[in-house]
C-alpha cells in the first residue's frame, strides 16, 4: 500500500483545493501529473478488473471534473489514442538517462504549480480523488492484492439481503473468474440475463409444480447473471447512464413479466379468474411505479432508482437514507426488493404455495403504487437535494 509516498505528498494540497472554498482568484482545476514511464510500465501493464492499470487510472482520474491530468510518457507503455478531455499528453524523452527524465518531470511539476499532486500508472485506487490510499502494482502478488480490493468494493456496495448472503457472492466470483476475461459488454449481459429471465417466467406460466419451482430457479440464475453484469460495469469502471437505464428497464420488464406469469399458472392449474384478475392489478401498479420512477430518473437527472430522492424518505436517496424512520424505510425496501422475492418463491413454490406467492406480490404493488402516487402529490421542494 502507499502510505504517504513522496511522489504522492501534493494529494493533500490538492484535496484542500477540493474540499476548501475556492477564492475568485483560485485556480479552477488541480493539476494531477500522471507517471507512464519505464519505471511504471510492469505494474501499467498488468490487468487489474479486466483492464490494463494504465487504462484503470485514466478511467479514474477522467471521473475529476476539477483536475487537469497530464499524463507524462517516454514512449515504455502502449496509451490508449484518444484521452478523455481533461487530459493531455506529454512525451518526455529520457535519452539514455533517467536523471534527465526525473529533471523533466520536476520541471513540468514546477511549470504546473506546487498543488501539482503526482501519481504513478502502475497505481490502483478505489476512490477517484484518494491517490494516496493506493496499492502499487509490481508483480503478481501486488496485482492479487489489488484484484482483491477492487473486487471487494464492489461487493461492500451490494444492497439486497439475499443478494449480500447469496447472489453477490456468486455473481462476483463468476465476475472474476470469467466474464473479467472475456471480450463481452456489460449491457451484452445485461440483455442476456434479460432473455434468461423471461424464459424463466414462461416456465412459471405454465403451471406444473416441476415448471413453478424450475422457473423461480431459472429467474433466480436471472438475477445472478445481472449482478455479473453490474460487477463487470463497476470493476471495468464502465458505469454509464445508458447501462443504468438499460439495466432499469430489463428489470422491470422482468418483474412484469414474472408478476403476469405467476397468474397465468395460478388460471391454467386449478385457479380461477380471480387469480388473473390479482396479477393484472398487481403488474398495472407495478407499471405505474415504473412509469414515475422513470418521470423521476429524467426530473432528478439519474440513471438508477435507487438514487432518487423519495417524499417518503424525506428527500433522499434510498441508497444513503437516514434519520427517523429509515431503518423501517430499509426494511421494506429490502422485502421488496427482487433478491428476497425470487427466493421467497422458489419456497412457497417447492411448497405448492403460488397463491402466496401472488397475494405477496400484490401487496408489493400496492406499496409501490402508494409510494409513487405519493411522490406525484408532493411538492418539488420536498424532494429537492439539500443546498
């Protein structure tokens, strides 16, 4: 780990230029130099989450909207050929001394002033701004340790119950093991979990107890396969708002469906139209929660629900609640929350019990509806974020 490094010592200047107030005559942006050379080219070069170090640290430093990036090089490591735009490239060239490139280098420093912090491409950070809570890849074993940490993050950000106890576990290990390696997009997968999810949910229409419980399963291997998805977004540092809104949408397609399907089986086995009449309601509250969770995501300029800010939880996030009433505000999300009810009807199933399964799923809808209703009625000023 880096622990106060010397070429790492300007992080503290520069996170008071982030965190203190900024004068009219302060400068905007932080100058952030980053280290491509053949000191760092072992450890840039080595694949960390699936990609290069290198590109990890760009991808982390291109997050900054208030630092200037130059990204020193000597031609020892392969740059990607476009930089993000708060970026620039500077080739110095060593001439057969590494005491001339130290000395460019130092010049550059002192052209871009003393806030100037410096980090190594041969760096992992979880953190955008924390360059000195790093670990700096040399070999394998430092390259395992920073696997593990970034890979760890990932799985500390899980919400769900069943998802922290079970789904995450899994989906992540399978991350790691082969996704990671694989040439494959994060909304490739997304999509396919999508597909997985509503062959699940025709198995559960048609009735029999071997297609109920085979298809809870099927939508049980759903929700692991789009928690791969997620991890492979995360780890690659692939985050982007067409992912969350794909992600979003395939969900809710999904959770429809499914909702749809458990009548379907309840009206074709030994039910009656009564059945079909309670996931009809149910699947229309659900829309109705999807159609104002999305008039949310465009207001409040979001791509995942759970960072909208609801009237029920005082103006925040579901992600961050806090205050009275948010462990209660916990709790039902969490029985809600897909994770909890594909396990739950995996048992009721196994059990013969889908008229359970749909009365819960009922009940799930109608909270949606009344919390959605309730974020209609009340006023922007409510839900704005806090100044």
């Amino acid at each position: 780990m880096i622990n106060g490094a010397t070429e790492l010592s300007p992080v503290a200047r520069a996170a008071a230029v982030f965190s203190g107030p900024v004068s009219v005559a302060a400068r905007t942006t932080v100058p952030v130099i980053l280290r491509a050379t053949e000191a760092e080219a072992t450890g840039a070069r080595m694949q960390v989450g699936g990609i290069r170090v290198i590109e990890r640290a760009i991808r982390q430093l291109a997050r900054l909207r208030d630092v200037h990036v130059v990204v020193v090089d000597d031609g020892s490591i392969p740059l990607p050929r476009r930089l993000p735009r708060n970026m620039e490239r500077r080739t110095i060239a060593a001439d057969g001394d590494n005491g001339d490139l130290e000395a460019g280098i130092e010049r550059l420093r002192t052209e871009l002033g003393p806030e100037t912090a410096m980090v190594g491409a041969d760096v992992v950070w979880l953190q955008p701004a924390r360059f000195d809570k790093g670990t700096r890849v040399v070999d394998a074993a430092s390259r395992r340790a920073a696997n593990d940490s970034v890979f760890w993050e990932v799985e500390r950000e899980t919400v769900g119950l069943v998802d922290r106890i079970l789904n995450q576990k899994i989906s992540s290990r399978l991350t790691r093991l082969l996704l990671v390696h694989l040439p494959v997009a994060p909304a490739f997968v997304t999509l396919l979990a999508g597909f997985i999810g509503l062959y699940g949910a025709l198995l559960v229409a048609s009735g029999t107890w071997l297609g109920v419980v085979t298809g809870f399963a099927v939508l049980e291997g759903y929700v692991i396969l789009d928690g791969c998805a997620n991890d492979l977004a995360r780890v690659r540092l692939h985050q982007t708002a067409l992912g969350a809104w794909l992600d979003t949408a395939v969900g809710d397609f999904v959770n429809v469906v499914m909702i749809l399907a458990v009548g379907l089986g309840l009206w074709h086995h030994g039910g009656t139209i009564l059945d079909m009449k309670m996931a009809l309601a149910a699947a229309g509250m659900t829309l109705f929660y999807v159609a104002v969770c999305y008039r949310e995501l465009m207001r409040q300029g979001e791509g995942d629900v759970m960072k909208l800010r609801w009237w029920f939880a005082y103006g925040q996030a579901l992600k961050n609640v806090s205050g009275a009433g948010s462990n209660s505000i916990k709790n039902v999300m969490l029985l809600g929350r897909r994770d909890f009810v594909i396990l739950l009807a995996i048992g009721l199933a196994y059990f013969d019990q889908l008229p359970v399964v749909l009365l819960y799923l009922l009940i799930i809808g109608i909270v949606r509806a009344a919390g959605a209703l309730g974020q209609l009625l009340t006023p922007d000023w409510r839900v704005r974020p806090p100044a």
